[in-house]
C-alpha cells in the first residue's frame, strides 16, 4: 500500500514539475516578477500558467456591474419617477409598478400603467432594449373588473429615446474617462 502512495506521490510531483516548463525547485528571479498582485495574475495568464482541479459545479460566474452599464444606468434614471416591482440586472429586466397614468379622468374608470424595459444587449444600441407598455383600467365602482391589455403608445417611443440618449452620453464620458487614465498611467510610467 505503502509502495503505491509512494508512486502516486511521485507520479505526481513529476507532473508538477513538467508543468512549468522548469525545474520545481528553482525560483524566479525578483525582477521577473511583478510586485503588484494584478499584473503579476495578469502576467501569469499570459503565460499561461495555473490550474483548476476540475469543474466546480458551484461557480460564481462574472460579475459586471450594473453601474459599469450604460443601458442600464440611463434606463434607471429615466424611469426614476416610478417605483420599481423587479429591476433584474441578470436578467435584464426592469418592471414598473403601476402607476396612475390618468390625464383626463371622468370618474367612471381609473387607468394605469406599468413599463417593462427588456434588455439584448450591454451595447448602446436602438435594438439593444425594448420598451413596452400596459394599461390597466379599472371601473371605479369595483376594482375586480379591470382590463389589462398590452399598448402601442408614443410614450414607448419617448421612454426609448430618453434612455438611448442618456446612455450615449455616459458611453462619451466613460470612453474620456479611460482615455485619461491611459494617459495619466503612461505619465506616470514615464517618470
């Protein structure tokens, strides 16, 4: 028994060792390795260094931040005058209450609405959302009779365009943003 762990031990070191391309127990040099840890990850991915003991069923994922989407963001700030039932940035959804949409009311209906923003893409793009729009009227004398169906409305339009033009400003000022700190990185790498 003793005999197989020993080969298995073994076996196994020689692996590690083939892995590098170098001997096990040599060390880089200091001036090979960079002192900041995300350049040194950076470096070692480059060379594609590194090992996963196989798939972890319980992954993480990637994470992208909401506050780094420019749809996102734009479509928030557009719809910020209602409440929100479900604003899934995973699943790309944003889901208004209702609210009153009432311009004109005779008193014998009351109508609202709910907007629903779908989003296909992180890019600022005119077919990256869909916005769409329900009403719901109700007749003030019992409000277990409402109709809810589905509208084509101006307002969609309006809403689109609203989020398509925030979200392009925010794209110019975070492409100005990176551009500056290049500039400032090679700046400061020049001195």
């Amino acid at each position: 028994m003793q005999k197989k762990i020993s080969i298995c031990l073994l076996t196994f070191l020689l692996f590690l060792n083939n892995c590098g391309g170098r001997d096990m127990f040599t060390f880089p040099s200091s001036k090979d390795v960079p002192v900041d840890s995300s350049k040194r990850v950076e470096k070692n991915i480059e060379e594609g260094r590194g090992f996963s003991l196989g798939n972890s069923g319980n992954q993480g994922g990637v994470f992208d931040f909401a506050s780094s989407n420019e749809m996102w963001r734009s479509s928030i700030e557009v719809l910020d005058f209602v409440s929100f039932t479900n604003a899934s940035y995973s699943g790309g959804i944003i889901i208004t209450d209702w609210f009153s949409g009432n311009t004109e009311n005779d008193g014998t209906n009351s109508r609202e609405l709910k907007i629903t923003v779908r989003f296909f893409s992180n890019e600022v793009r005119a077919d990256g959302i869909k916005v769409t729009l329900h009403e719901k009227i109700c007749s003030s004398s019992s409000q277990s009779d409402c109709k809810i169906q589905k509208i084509q409305s101006e307002i969609t339009n309006q809403i689109k365009l609203a989020i398509l033009k925030k979200a392009s400003i925010y794209q110019k000022e975070s492409e100005k943003n990176s551009k500056n700190k290049k500039k400032n990185k090679r700046k400061a790498f020049n001195k």
